[in-house]
C-alpha cells in the first residue's frame, strides 16, 4: 500500500476515534448541564402543581450515579401516572440528556418500585403500563436514570476502540519503521567512493576499475549511491524507486530491475561486488 494512502486511512481512523470521544464527552457532559438539572427540578414542580400543590418545595436534585438522577419533595402528594409520563416526556424532551431513560416511583420508606416506565428514543421499544391508576397521597421519590442510546458505537465501544488504537499502532509503525536511504550530500558528490576494488565518482556518472572508465547513467549513479550507503543490506524496491524515480511521475516497475541488471553489467568485474536480488522484497550490494 502506497504512503500516501496510508496516511488517508490514519486519517479517517483519527476522525472516527476523535468523534468517538466526542459523543462519549457529549452524553458525560449533558450531566452537567445546568439547564438539564432546570428541567429535572421543572418535572418536579410540575408533578407538586399537577397535585394542586403551589407551596410544596422540590428538594435539590440529587445525582446517585454518572447517568442516574432523584428528585425528592418536601411533602406527601399524589401522583398520576398519566401525569408523571406526560411531564417527564415533555421536559426530557428538551433536554441534551439521552432519549432513552427508565424512570421508577420509589417509596421514601421502604425504597420498593411502586410505579415506573421505560421511553426509547422508538418509540416501539418504549414501555408504559398502568395508566389512570393514581397512587395515593405518600412520601415519593421520582428516580430517572438515562441509558446510553442503542448505536453500533454504545453497544461496542471498548472493542471498536480498542481495535482502531490497534490499527493506528500498527500503520504507525509500518510508517515510522520503512527504511531510510541516506540522501546524497552535496559536499560528497566530489568525493571518489570506494566499492571494492571499484572508484565511484557520483558527480561525473562513472566508475573506475584499474584505470578503466565505466561511464554510469544519472540514475545508474543513483542507485549505485544508495547501495553504497547501506552494504550489504537489503532495500525495500519501493524505496529504490521512490528515490530514483520521485521527480518523474508514474514509476514503471520494470525500470528498476532493468537499470539493476544494467548495472550489475558494469560492476561484473570485481567478484567480490554483487547486487543480489531477494525476491519480493528488494536488492542489497554485497561488498567483502
């Protein structure tokens, strides 16, 4: 896979873990929201005036756990099913909370479920029961606790995380890790190069064996650099090519073996210099 596009989809993976976070962030920051802890003091007020109760207090919200909230009353009142559902769709509906919430009438002395119902954001999976049974005038807590909405994200974050941190690991390193040929330094293409029993001169494009001028192509001397800064290790042919050929555009694969095997020609004179191919993965110049 080209560089390039491997730095596409690092990208896109960055995007997706980003808004990952970013919807995680939402659903812990709506918690906080004050106009949300407004909204539940409002189904509060609302429920006391729905009992004809105007003087009665809302007690302060209290927040049991990350996603659970009660809402408790200074005095006894009655509550109407129909009512509680009523008020409490309306003011969650303007809130940044989930749209999906369970919400259960505690008894302030025994702690027991005396009335409760289940609203998805579908309206399929909501669970409303009992309706136009009043409960009797008592000591009531009205507890709402939000869940996390059913997406593909919620239902496997930890696996969806974890494996997009792998995947940006892994194209990380193969990024990070691909071998570097050394650049030609200006100040060493005057230089006379030794290989063997060979004398490189990169800047005039030709080598010399005993006297004997073997005149080198731009692109011969190239490669002949490269190999000549890393003996006897193998190079990637991607990056023989990318380096010898990234001014130029398309890149034909056949070019590269063509010019090995041209220069391989004109370094057959010294035996103990040897371009060897390792197939499928590049070549390496053999000096000793």
């Amino acid at each position: 896979m080209k560089q390039k596009y491997l730095f596409l989809l690092l990208a896109l993976l960055l995007v997706l873990f980003v808004a990952l976070l970013y919807v995680d962030f939402q659903q812990q920051s709506a918690h906080e929201n004050p106009k949300n802890q407004i909204l539940l003091r409002k189904i509060g007020d609302e429920l006391l005036r729905s009992s004809k109760d105007s003087t009665s207090k809302v007690l302060p919200i209290q927040k049991i756990a990350a996603k659970e909230f009660h809402i408790t009353f200074e005095n006894q009142l009655p509550i109407t099913p129909d009512s509680l559902v009523a008020i409490v769709q309306r003011n969650l509906n303007q809130s940044s909370f989930s749209k999906d919430y369970a919400v259960q009438v505690l008894a302030c002395s025994t702690k027991k479920v005396v009335y409760g119902f289940v609203h998805y954001a579908h309206a399929k999976e909501t669970i409303i029961s009992c309706l136009g049974r009043k409960l009797p005038i008592g000591c009531y807590t009205i507890a709402v606790q939000f869940i996390p909405q059913k997406t593909i994200f919620s239902r496997n974050k930890t696996i969806i995380i974890g494996s997009i941190i792998l995947v940006l690991l892994v194209l990380l390193f193969r990024i990070g890790y691909k071998k570097k040929t050394k650049p030609i330094p200006k100040s060493a293409t005057g230089e006379t190069l030794h290989i063997g029993k060979y004398d490189f001169h990169y800047k005039q494009h030709v080598v010399y064996y005993d006297g004997l001028k073997i005149p080198l192509t731009v692109k011969e001397s190239k490669l002949l650099y490269i190999f000549f800064t890393s003996p006897n290790v193998i190079i990637d042919r991607n990056e023989l090519q990318k380096e010898v050929w990234e001014n130029e555009g398309v890149i034909v694969t056949r070019s590269l073996d063509m010019f090995i095997s041209k220069l391989r020609k004109k370094l057959d004179k010294d035996s103990s210099v040897r371009i060897v191919n390792s197939h499928g993965v590049g070549y390496k110049l053999e000096v000793g």
